[in-house]
C-alpha cells in the first residue's frame, strides 16, 4: 500500500476539490492509502517564525517526509493555484536544505465548475513542483470541470464515463509511484 500524502488547495468545507480528494481515495483504497492533510492552521510563511516555530509546520513537512507520493488537489484562483498551496510548498522547502519534496514522486489534478477544469493553475503548480526538486507526473492530466451529478454523498462516482477517467488515471498514478519510489 502506498501512502499518499494529499494537499487540499482550498479551505471550505463544501470544497469541491477536497470531495474530489475524498472520491479519488474511495477508487484507490485498495493500493493508495490517502493522508488528506489539515492546512487550514499553517500560517504565511514568515522566517521570523523559525525561532518558536507553531506546530503545524513540523506536523505537515514529517507526514510528507513519510509519504511516498504527495498529491495536489487544487482550484484554480484567477488562473493559478492558490496561496494554500503555494504557502505549504514555501514551508516545505525550507531550511534550506531540509525540502520535503525533494525526490518526492508528485502529482497535480484538480476541479473547477469552469469548462477547462483548472488546467492552467496546474501548469503553474508543475513549474513550481520542479524548482522544489519533486519529481512531477506528466500523463495523464487530470482537469475536471466539475458536474456534481457525477458523484454521490459517499463520495462514490455515478457516471461510468467519469469512473472509467478517473480510474485511468489512479491507475497511471500508481504505476508512476511504484517507478519513482521502488515501492509495489
Ligand atoms: C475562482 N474560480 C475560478 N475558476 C476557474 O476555473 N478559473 C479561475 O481562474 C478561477 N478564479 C477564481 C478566483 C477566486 C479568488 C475564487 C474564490 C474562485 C472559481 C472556482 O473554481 C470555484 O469557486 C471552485 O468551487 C473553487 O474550488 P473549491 O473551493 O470548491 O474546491
């Protein structure tokens, strides 16, 4: 079982990337094992932070360090990622010398209600993936434009076009770790 570590870029509750997240774990549960990560009490970044540093920087960068892949599930915010993401990947990386994505098998996907379902955040989020040293999957991408009749309350999906999608790609994204990582 590989254990992924998933970043939420958005904060609400009735997040429709954090419900992706929890659909794209119920399709994989049998060879992923979701970690969806609490960000919503990481501060901005801030050096001055160091000297008494609050506890959700050290809990957030050791369960990626204990991952095997890290997984971004993100909106796009005026055609890019958002700041949530950007400020855990800013934690992340520093000190210097102590990144956590460093070699890390990473992948992007993400919904929006919009007809190009995040496509263009998900560039940026890869670009700024390969300066952090994360090793990024290419193929398959995975832009959702979200259609809420797609899934149920359980988080199980209702359309079999939809199923058979996002079952590609769970499959491609397992294959992908196991490459990068050495782990069945
Ligand atoms: C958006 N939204 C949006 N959608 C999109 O497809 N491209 C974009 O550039 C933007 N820009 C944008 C900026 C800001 C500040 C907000 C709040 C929203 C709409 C966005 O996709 C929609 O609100 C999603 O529901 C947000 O995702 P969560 O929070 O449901 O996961």
């Amino acid at each position: 079982m590989k254990r992924i570590a998933v970043l939420v870029g958005s904060l609400r509750r009735e997040s429709i990337n954090r419900k992706l997240a929890r659909v794209l774990a119920r399709l994989s549960e049998d060879r992923l094992e979701f970690n969806i990560l609490e960000l919503s009490d990481l501060p901005l970044y801030n050096e001055d932070l160091w000297e008494g540093l609050p506890p959700a920087v050290p809990r957030i960068k050791k369960q990626i360090e204990q991952a095997d892949a890290v997984l971004f599930v993100s909106p796009e915010y005026n055609r890019s990622f958002t700041a949530v993401i950007k400020n855990a990947i800013d934690w992340g990386t520093r000190p210097y010398g102590q990144n956590v994505f460093s070699g890390k098998p990473a992948a992007v996907v993400g919904t929006t209600p919009g007809a190009i379902g995040a496509a263009v955040g998900q560039n940026q989020l890869k670009s700024v993936l390969l300066a952090a040293n994360a090793i990024v999957m290419g193929q398959p991408e995975l832009y959702l434009s979200w259609k809420p009749e797609q899934f149920d309350d359980e988080d199980r999906i209702v359309s079999e076009a939809t199923r058979s999608f996002l079952e590609n790609w769970v499959a491609h994204c397992d294959q992908f770790i196991e490459r990068v990582s050495g782990r069945p």
